[in-house]
C-alpha cells in the first residue's frame, strides 16, 4: 500500500493546533482561509478558520445533521454548504471538534475578519457571529473578476488592511509593530513557497501526491502560516515526496492518464473518488484547489503591498480570461490528459463550469473536460451512481484517445 509517512506528524501538528485554540490561553481572532492571517498573527492572536471548520463537517459527514438547523433559521439550503452547516453545527452545540480534540466547541472569538476575494457569503456567515458574539468585526472587499491586479486594486486594498489596525490593537492589547509584521509576512512566504514546491512534485510522470492527497496535507497552510511549524512540516513532506520521485515511486506507478480536478472537493466522498479515479488508471495530479494557497507574491520587505497584491490575485478572484490562461499553462506543466470541474452547487464563485468555459478551454488548449454536480458538504446535490459511469467513461474516453494517437 501507498503511504505518505509524514502524515502522522501533519495529523500531530493539526491536533496541536486545535488542542491550542481550546486552551484559551491567547486571544483568538477569527478569519476567513484565504484572508490576512498574517497580519492578525502579528499581534499576537492565536488564528481559527471557520471555512476549515466547514470542510471537517463534510469530510466527517456530520454536515447533514447541521444543513437543517440553519435553514430553520432562515438561511437558504442553496447557500454555501460550509455556511449552513457551520451555523447549525453551532445551533447544535456540536462539532467533531468535541470527539477529535476535546475542546468544548468552537473558540470564542476576541476579533472577527474576512476577505471577500472567494465570495460575498463569508462577510453574512461571519456577520452571524460578530452579533451573536456581540464581536468587532473587519472586513476586506478587494474588486472581483479581474483580468490582472494592477497598483489601483493594490492600493485600494493595502488602505483596507490598514483600516483593520485599529480594531486589532484594541482586541489584543497590542500596538502594531511593523518588523513583526514583516516577520509573519516571511515565515508565510518561506511555507508557502515549499507548498508551491511540494505540488509541483506531481508534474514528475509517475506523481507523488494526488489531488486527494493535497486537499488532507494542505491542513498547516491554510491554518498555520505564518508560523514555523509550518515550514519544518513541508519540509519534512518535500523531502519525502522528492525522494519518492527520485526512486520511481508514485502513488499510482500503473497510470494511464494524468486528470487535473478544478474547484472545490467533494469532502464527505474523498475517498470514495480517490478510490474511483486509481481504480481507472486515473492519476488525479493537479487542482485549483490546493494551488490556492500559493502566495509566491508574498514579499516580507513590503509587507502590505505584497500581501494586498497576493491576496486579491487569488484564481477565484481572477476573470474567466485570467483563470483560462493560469489553467492552460498547469496543463502543459502537469502533462494534462483532461479536466474534471466540480460544479458545486452552494458554491457558485467557485464553479467554473456555468459559462461555457469547459468548451472554450477545449478549443484553446485540445484538452477534453467533464462535469460533475455535486457540492462541498451537502450530498444531496450529488449523485453516486450517475457520477461514477460519468467518470468511467471519461476516463475510457481519454484511454481510447490516447491508444489511438
């Protein structure tokens, strides 16, 4: 059997990090995962993520149980599924958090900050605790759909960042100090720039690291950077990855076509996809997914700018252009035989199938596509079966091409 080793240490370093929040011995400040995280660190605050918390619901499958009690409250069941199950698991008093970490619930938050570069729904999520919390909260709208972040988007959102300063002293206790800042800024990037590396070993033929590998080792880059725990942990997983490339050793040595999977996972059927994809000869090597913790931007000698710019640059904050251009260029870096887009249906911003653009990609780029409905967390929106024969005769479709070429 397969294995990754380091996988012990990072589900370690992930049970230290939720065994920490629920000390209560710092404050905790709330963000979104894709949000500035950095500069929260900076003072101090000890950082949780909601979205994080809403990807555990799904994968432990517990999301159903929670979906409802939202509902009951108004929030529509076609709304982002992390939202509605993250707010009901809360209604609830329940989490996996109890049963995995011992902590009583979810940490109560001294400060409450997001970043609307992924969607509009974090800023009415977290909203729902800041009242019920009685909270500050600060928020990020970076412009949306962008061809490039030129200097106005830059410096619209540096002057927003600044804007959170305020509130952070005041919720810490604590005055900014820029050369933390910077500091925070480089360890973030130092982690980052290994994950960018840690990714890019699946562009050797016989990958390392699946799609579904990445979306369980990408738990300390979404939660801890800025921290070194995060650096030594990718770099206890690079140089295993790269050894396992050096010596031939994929996690699927028998592939017969490379599959790239854009947008979000399908948490509560991860294994049963992974399952499904090896079992066709299938090597799922590259995502947008995981690719969105990439900030190779992030430059510590510039703190705001550089994060201003990294942050609004992400690719579900990008135009359909911009996004068309990124996805091409990993398709000739990953060897790409075909694409599979997840069409989410409570995550809109993040599905990239509404419009047309499997087909335009295919005449860019030769590079045929599938489309699968299903969603993050609420699997009434997916189907087993239909998915299953969709995705066999995808798989048998690129085979045959391929023999035939």
């Amino acid at each position: 059997m397969y294995k990754i080793e380091a996988t012990d240490l990072m589900k370690e370093i992930m049970g230290n990090y939720f065994r920490s929040l629920g000390k209560g011995e710092k404050k905790i400040a709330w963000c979104t995962s894709v949000g500035p995280a950095e500069l929260l660190r900076s003072f101090g605050f000890e950082v949780y993520f909601p979205e994080n918390h809403g990807a555990l619901l799904g994968a432990t499958r517990t999301a159903m149980d929670y979906i409802p009690e939202a509902i009951k409250c108004g929030y529509s069941g076609h709304v982002c599924s992390y939202t509605t199950a993250d707010i009901g698991s809360f209604l609830k008093n329940q989490t996996p958090l109890q049963k995995h970490y011992n902590m009583d619930g979810v940490p109560t938050p001294d400060l409450i900050a997001y970043n609307t570069n992924q969607c509009r729904e974090v800023e009415d999520w977290f909203t729902f605790y800041a009242d019920h919390f009685k909270c500050p909260i600060v928020g990020i709208q970076p412009p949306r759909y962008l061809n490039e972040v030129t200097q106005d988007e830059v410096d619209l959102v540096v002057k927003q960042f600044k804007k959170m300063i305020p509130a952070c002293e005041k919720a810490s206790g604590q005055k900014f100090d820029l050369d933390k800042f910077k500091e925070t800024v480089r360890l973030s990037k130092e982690a980052t720039l290994l994950w960018q590396k840690v990714l890019k070993t699946s562009t050797a033929m016989n990958a390392p690291l699946s799609f579904f590998d990445g979306t369980i080792h990408m738990g300390p880059i979404v939660v801890l950077r800025g921290t070194q725990v995060a650096i030594d942990y990718y770099t206890t997983l690079l140089a295993e990855l790269e050894d396992k490339v050096k010596n031939n050793k994929g996690f699927l040595p028998q592939a017969t076509c490379r599959i790239f999977w854009e947008g979000m996972p399908i948490w509560g059927k991860l294994r049963m996809m992974s399952d499904l994809f090896n079992q066709n000869q299938a090597a799922v090597v590259a995502s947008t997914y995981c690719s969105s913790w990439v900030f190779d931007q992030f430059d510590e000698n510039d703190p705001f700018e550089s994060t201003a710019r990294a942050y609004t640059g992400i690719f579900i904050n990008l135009s359909e252009k911009a996004k068309m251009k990124m996805l091409s260029q990993w398709f000739k870096e990953y060897k790409i035989d075909g694409i599979v887009f997840h069409d989410s249906k409570t995550c809109f911003n993040n599905s990239n199938a509404k419009f047309g653009m499997p087909l335009r990609l295919k005449e860019t780029t030769g590079v045929p596509s599938l489309v699968v409905e299903g969603d993050l967390c609420d699997l009434r929106f997916f189907s087993e079966g239909q998915s299953i024969t969709k995705i066999e005769t995808f798989i048998e479709q690129i085979q045959d091409a391929k023999v035939l070429a």
